[in-house]
C-alpha cells in the first residue's frame, strides 16, 4: 500500500472509533468478557465499574401505567377451575391489571409522559425512543415509531423496538445507553416497556392465564459520569418450554400450498421456565457482583413470581428484604414488569439517590440480564 493512503486509513479507523467511543470516557472501550452462565450458555459481560471507563447509564425519571380494570383471582375462577389460595401460594399475585380500550401506544405514552415530568427535560434533547414488547399494536409502524408521533420527540431521533419478552426492558436500557456514548450533542433517551400480554394469553388454560397481566413502565436515561456501572446479558434460543407463534393471515397466491396458522397464544412448560429463571437470574446476579466487588442495596427483578426470587436470593444467600416485590398488584407484565416495578420503587422511596440497585430479568427467548448502577 502505498504510504499516504496507508496514512488515510490509519485516520479514518482512529476517527471512527473516536466518533463512537469518544464521548463515553477518554475514548476507552469497555472491558467485555464472555463468561459461562449458571445453565452452561454463554452470557456476554461489560463492566464500566472502575474510575476511567465508560461513564453509567442513570434513570433520571420513571413512569407507569396500567388499565383501569383490575381483575382478582376471584375474577379468574370464574373462567377456569382454580383460587385465590392457590394462585396466591404459588405465584404471590393477587390481581392484574386487563386492557379494555387501553392499547399499547395508549399505556406506553401515559408512561413515558410521567416519567419525562418527573425528569424535567426538554423533549427535543430526547435521542432515542426504544420500545421494548412482544404484544405490539402493529408490525410497522413500530411502537417506537408512534410513541415519537404521540409525544411530540424530534424527528432526529432513533426510535425502534426491541423484542426479548421478559428482559426487553433490560436490554433496551442498555441499548439506550450504548447508543448515547455515540450522541454527545444528544443527552437523553427514552425507554419505555409496554405489554398487552391479554392479546396472547389462552384464557382457557389455567396453567398460564393466572399468571399474566397488562401495563407499561418507562425511563428517561442519561450518561452519569458518577454512576458506576456494570451489565451482564445471555441468550438461549429455546422453543420448547416458553412459546408464543406469530399467525399470519398468509394469502399469498403462488404458494403451493400455505402452512396451517398457530394459535397466537403464549404455551409455557411452568416447571421448567422456574428452573431456568432461578438460574438465569442468581447466576447473573453473581457476575454482576463479580464486577462490582459485592451485592447491591437493592434488587428491582422481573416479577414472574414470588417464590422465584426467594430461590434466587437463597442460593446467593442475599436476604429476601433487599428484592422489591409487586407481583400482588400486576402479575407478570414481562417486558413492563421491571419497569413499572422501578417506578413504584422510585416513587414510593423505597430506593433513594445514592443507593445501589441491580435490574435483572429473564424469560422468552430465552434470555436475561442484569444491569447494576447507582441510582
Ligand atoms: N389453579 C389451580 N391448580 C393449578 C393451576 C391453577 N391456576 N395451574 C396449575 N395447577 C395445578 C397443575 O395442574 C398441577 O396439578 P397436578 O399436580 O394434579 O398435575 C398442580 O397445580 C401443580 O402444578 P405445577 O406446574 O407443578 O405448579 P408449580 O408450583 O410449578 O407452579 C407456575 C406453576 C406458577 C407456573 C410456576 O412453575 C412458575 O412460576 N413458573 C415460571 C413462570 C415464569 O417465570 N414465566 C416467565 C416468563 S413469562 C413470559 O416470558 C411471557
């Protein structure tokens, strides 16, 4: 090669990774390591927790909504055989929340509304809008898409969803936050986790029906050069114990022949999610600390059920105290649950600035996460 092209290339990549580190501490990439799960999978580590490197996503402000109907487990023994005592012993959950007119745009922007009054920021300093669900109101256009139409964001803005059921909210947040690192002139994103799970639950299987429930949380989040910040993810591809088909009304004309539609309803062997979750969730957990040097003050984790997070904080020998728990209030809202969760805990005090939370999810796909900050 000759010499001043040679001299051009060295420019382009060190103005390249410039461009993208730069602006996220003194232009250090974050350390990343694969480590193996608690099941055996791979997991992927990023740890900005020591002094020089990439500074920590915060949520700056947070917001929730739900339907109006509320639906006890009285309500649900009268469409299938089970009770209150039951579903109560076994999950912790004592109502849900179901749609009637409620969409997922309509929950999501009520949401993300709250949560930009509590943040008080200028709407057009908002970069990116990231939706996480798996009960969108369409294919296209992406919920992202309609929530920066309904509130009023810039056009200069990535807005797409992100699909990892019970860890969407996990991954969008980590997602937002690599993407701020690129978008100095750019302070905010917003993460807003919405879920209509009534539109893909079998009502007439006990097994399942019991369990879930509708609602959106949201977070406004920015780069916090004092936060410290750790983050671990996995994925399992896994079609035989948590399963929701896509149906399509398929009529395309030069098909031989066109496969039968599933049933668009979630199917889910119960036994075997629990003792992926408790796995998932303890053996993350435990790499997140690894990075961090100890345990945080405070969990806030996807609310599936009660008896799965007293497992996790058991085999971490963590006490139960430290795990925020709302499944009474909501069941299992998957992507919406950690972040309605982190409302109700930054609105009812039960976390304060300054204290130490880690985020840990799991479910479909299967996947999960953990995020750890200084809130
Ligand atoms: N009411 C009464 N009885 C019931 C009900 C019900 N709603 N549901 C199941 N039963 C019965 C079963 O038929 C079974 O009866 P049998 O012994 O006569 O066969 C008995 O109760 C015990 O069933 P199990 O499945 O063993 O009950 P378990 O204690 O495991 O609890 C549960 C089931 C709550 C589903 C639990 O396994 C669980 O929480 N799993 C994880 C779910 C989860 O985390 N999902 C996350 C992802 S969801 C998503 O991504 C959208």
């Amino acid at each position: 090669m000759k010499k001043p092209i040679w001299i051009a290339v060295v420019l382009t990549v060190v103005l390249m990774v410039t461009l993208l580190f730069g602006s996220c501490g003194n232009g250090k990439l974050p350390a990343s390591s694969n480590a193996p799960s608690a099941d055996g999978t791979n997991s992927t580590t990023t740890d900005s927790a020591t002094d020089d490197t990439i500074s920590a996503g915060d949520a700056s402000g947070t917001g929730s909504s739900v339907p109006t109907r509320t639906v006890t487990n009285d309500d649900m023994a009268t469409i299938v055989e089970t009770s209150d005592e039951w579903i109560s012993t076994r999950t912790g959950i004592s109502e849900r929340h179901f749609a009637d007119q409620e969409t997922n745009l309509s929950l999501g922007t009520e949401a993300a509304e709250k949560a930009i009054a509590m943040a008080g920021i200028p709407r057009e300093e908002i970069g990116v809008v990231i939706c996480a669900t798996i009960t969108p109101d369409n294919i296209v256009p992406s919920q992202a898409c309609l929530l920066q139409k309904s509130l009023g964001l810039t056009e200069q803005i990535f807005a797409f969803d992100i699909c990892a059921a019970c860890t969407g909210f996990l991954y969008a947040m980590h997602t937002a936050r690599s993407l701020l690192c690129t978008m100095p002139e750019k302070k905010y994103a917003l993460v807003v986790a919405s879920e209509l799970l009534s539109r893909v639950t079998n009502f007439a299987d006990r097994n399942t029906c019991v369990l879930f429930g509708d609602g959106a949380g949201a977070a406004v989040i920015t780069l916090d050069e004092n936060s410290r910040y750790a983050f671990d993810c996995g994925a399992d591809g896994n079609t035989e114990v948590l399963y929701c088909p896509k149906s399509y009304h398929n009529t395309n004309p030069f098909a031989a022949s066109l496969p039968e539609q599933p049933e668009q309803q979630v199917k889910m062997e119960g036994r075997a999610v629990y003792s992926f979750a408790v796995q998932a969730l303890s053996g993350s957990i435990r790499r997140v600390a690894d990075q961090v040097g100890g345990y945080p003050e405070h969990y806030i984790c996807h609310q599936a059920n009660a008896r799965i997070l007293q497992a996790a904080a058991k085999q971490l020998k963590e006490p139960m105290e430290k795990f925020f728990l709302d499944i009474a209030k909501y069941g299992n809202t998957s992507a919406a649950s950690i972040a309605i969760a982190l409302d109700d805990c930054v609105r009812s005090g039960a976390v304060k600035r300054g204290e130490s939370v880690m985020l840990s999810g799991f479910g479909g796909g299967l996947s999960y996460g953990t995020a750890y900050f200084t809130f």
